[in-house]
C-alpha cells in the first residue's frame, strides 16, 4: 500500500499548479505596473474622469501583439527576443543595446527615488532621499542576489497580489464615500488639441515601453532553464499578466475619477510630489485610516517596478554583450555585475545629478517612445517569419490586430512629433 502511494503521490493542488506556472508574466505586469498607473492612469481619471476608460483598454490591445512576441518567440525558438534582433542585422542589436543601457540607469535611478520617497511615508523618523535612495537599492540587491530568479519570482506574486487586493479594495471604499461633483464644475474635454500632448504621453506608455517584452523573453528563457514550461503555460502566464497590467490601469483610472475628479486646480507636476499629493488626498476625502493603505498601493506600484528593472535590464545588457561578443555561446550569461552596474550608477545619477534626472527622464522617455514603433516591427517580423508551433503561429487576426497596432504606433509617434516640435 505505501509502495504504490510513492509511486502515485496525490495530485497536486489544482490552484498551487497554476500559481507555480505563473512567472515571467507576472513580473512583466510589476515592471509595467510603475508610474504609468500610479500617475498617469489617476491622472487621466482625476482630470477627465472615465473619458479615457475605453482608450486605455484599446491601447492596451493594439501593442498586445508586440508584447506577446517575446513568449511566442522564445517558446517557439529557445532563443531570446535579444538574439532575434542580433540575427536581423548588428544595427538593430546595436540600437537595442545603446536605448537599453540608457534606459537601465535613467529608469532605475528615477524609479529608486520614487520608491524611497515613498518609503519616506511609512517610517516614524525623517531620512535624506539619498540615504533612503540607498536602502531601497540595497533591499533590491540584497534580494536578487541571494535569491536570484526564485526570489524575484516569489517575490513579483506577492507584490501583484497585494497590490490587486488593497487597490481593489480603495476603489470600493472610494465608492462608498464618492461626493457629487461641485454645479459649477465643467469637466474638461479629453478629445481637444489642448490635451493633446497628455493623451499621446499616457498612451504611448501604456502599459509600458515595447522593450520591456525583451525582458519577458529573457525571464521565460530562464523559467525554461529550472523546469518544464509549455507552449500553453507560457501564453497562460502571459495573458494573465497583461490581462492584470490593463486592468490596473482601468481600477487607478477609477481611483482618480472617484477621488480626485472635479479637484484637479492644484495637482503636482512631478510624479513624486503628485503620488504624496494622492495619499493625502485620499486621506482626506475617505478617512484618515486609508492613508497608509494608499501608501501600501503606491509603494508596492514602485518598489515592485524598481527590483524588476534592475534584475530585467541587467539581463537583456549581459544578453546583448553576448550576441556581440560570442553569439554562439550556449549558456545563460552572467548578469550580476551588470546589476551592480546599472546600481552604481544610478545612486550617481541620485548623488551627483538629481537636479538634472527630471531632464534625463524626458530624454528617455522620448527615446524610448520614439523607437517603440521600430521594435515592434522587429517583434512583428521575428515572429511573422519564424516557423513556430501552431499554437504559437500569428493568426490571421493576431496579424490583423498586428498591422492596425503598428499603424496606430507609427501615427502616435507622428502626432507626438507634431505636438512636440510643431505645434
């Protein structure tokens, strides 16, 4: 009897199975799950209400192709999104290279101040921002590299987790506690040439920058690496992921709208000054006991993105270095140092350039925002003409949505060069 209860141990729990499948998609939801919903999202609510409701989740399916290119790429090939760029000529991988170390240090340096501003909120005794700035990176390292992938992998289904339920839970309490609007408020128009340069800044980030599909493909590579994962499994784990990342932005554009719409004379510019701007504001408009519950949101919106960049920008540079040294290497490369790397020098950027970050994340911004429409062809083409499983193979209505989600990029960037250096 205890022979063949060895030899069939009990099925696992069907939950447990799906919570250990999920990986990389999860941590592509906490990578996105930064500012772009914490401030722009309740931005757009805040200021327009549920105008951009439709837009966002329109949005969010027009670049779903590009995103989904790095599960389809890397379960159909082994290879990553990375290496798909290197095969297509070393101009791509060079631009690819170049945007990713720029971005690397500019994000994590302007995502680690962020985090310890907010982390500001919670202790009962007032620290620098560098200082804070420092424990925040610490805790990050400290994390990724005891525990490396398992950890960030734990350590992202928690923060999604949690973030899910508290920010679920403050759009309801916002409900219950939702005043009329003042009769003499006359909401604004989201659909003016005056909002324009809001609309194509919150859109062209939402979810998040196309690159971060590169580092999806690097965290699935590694997940392929520590067990079985199938071709199922992985879309599952996506879709779940983007699934949540596109909601989230639905539930803060809520936030924004319940809270904040009608009250919008004085909002703070910076993303810092407004997300302390958010927490008091919730506090006084639901009750001083959901302070520290905004906060929880806030803070976990943030460290969750900070940790995931670091870890997933790390790999995708010690991936490039090595299609252009050593493209027929095997092995995964080593991506520690680079970690440390992209630390150091954004606690410099912190130190040495803090007056000058704002300026540096514009720059990023619009150097990633710009080059966004080439990945995603690259991402489109790799996948297009790559023989993949059926499963994995573009349908004609992913190709579809593929082309409309490409000439709706390319026409983004045209406005935004429009509204930029025209108008």
């Amino acid at each position: 009897m205890e022979a063949s209860a060895a030899l069939n141990p009990p099925p696992q729990n069907k939950i447990a199975m799906i919570i250990q499948s999920l990986g990389p998609g999860i941590m592509m939801a906490t990578a996105a799950v930064g500012g772009s919903h914490l401030v722009a999202s309740t931005k757009a609510g805040a200021i327009f209400g549920w105008q951009l409701a439709a837009l966002i989740l329109l949005v969010n399916l027009l670049k779903y192709p590009f995103f989904r290119a790095g599960v389809t790429y890397t379960m159909g090939t082994g290879q990553s999104l990375v290496a798909g760029y290197a095969k297509m000529g070393r101009g791509y991988l060079g631009l690819f290279t170049l945007l990713t170390a720029i971005s690397a240090v500019i994000n994590t340096a302007a995502l680690t101040l962020f985090s310890a501003s907010l982390l500001g909120l919670f202790l009962p005794f007032e620290l620098s921002l560098p200082i804070l700035s420092a424990v925040v990176i610490i805790a990050c390292l400290v994390i990724l590299l005891r525990g490396h992938y398992q950890a960030l992998d734990g350590l992202s289904k928690i923060i999604m987790a949690v973030l899910t339920l508290t920010t679920l839970i403050a759009v309801v309490m916002a409900a219950n506690q939702v005043q009329a609007l003042p009769t003499d408020f006359n909401p604004p128009s989201a659909w003016t040439i005056a909002s324009i340069g809001f609309i194509v800044i919150t859109m062209g980030w939402m979810p998040a920058p196309i690159e971060i599909s590169c580092l999806t493909s690097l965290w699935l590579k590694r997940q392929c690496q520590q067990g079985k994962v199938t071709n199922k499994s992985a879309l599952f784990d996506f879709n779940i992921g983007y699934t949540i990342t596109a909601l989230l932005a639905i539930v803060f554009l809520a936030l924004g709208a319940l809270v904040l719409h009608g009250k919008t004379d004085n909002l703070a510019n910076s993303g810092i000054a407004f997300s302390h701007q958010l927490v008091g504001m919730y506090a006084s408009a639901i009750g001083e006991w959901s302070r520290i519950l905004i906060s929880i949101i806030a803070f976990g919106c943030i460290f969750g993105s900070t940790i995931t960049v670091i870890d997933g920008y790390a790999r995708a540079l010690a991936e490039a270095k090595q299609q252009i040294k050593n493209p027929q290497h095997e092995g995964e490369p080593r991506h520690n140092s680079w970690m440390l790397l992209i630390s150091a020098c954004a606690m410099a950027v912190i130190l040495f350039f803090v007056s000058s970050l704002i300026t540096m994340l514009n720059f990023a911004m619009v150097l990633a925002f710009m080059t966004t429409p080439i990945f995603a062809s690259l991402n489109y083409w790799l996948v297009a003409t790559t023989a993949l499983p059926k499963e994995l193979a573009l349908s004609k209505k992913m190709k579809i949505l593929s082309w409309v989600g490409l000439a709706y990029l390319f026409g983004f960037l045209a406005v935004f060069i429009w509204w930029k250096w025209f108008m």
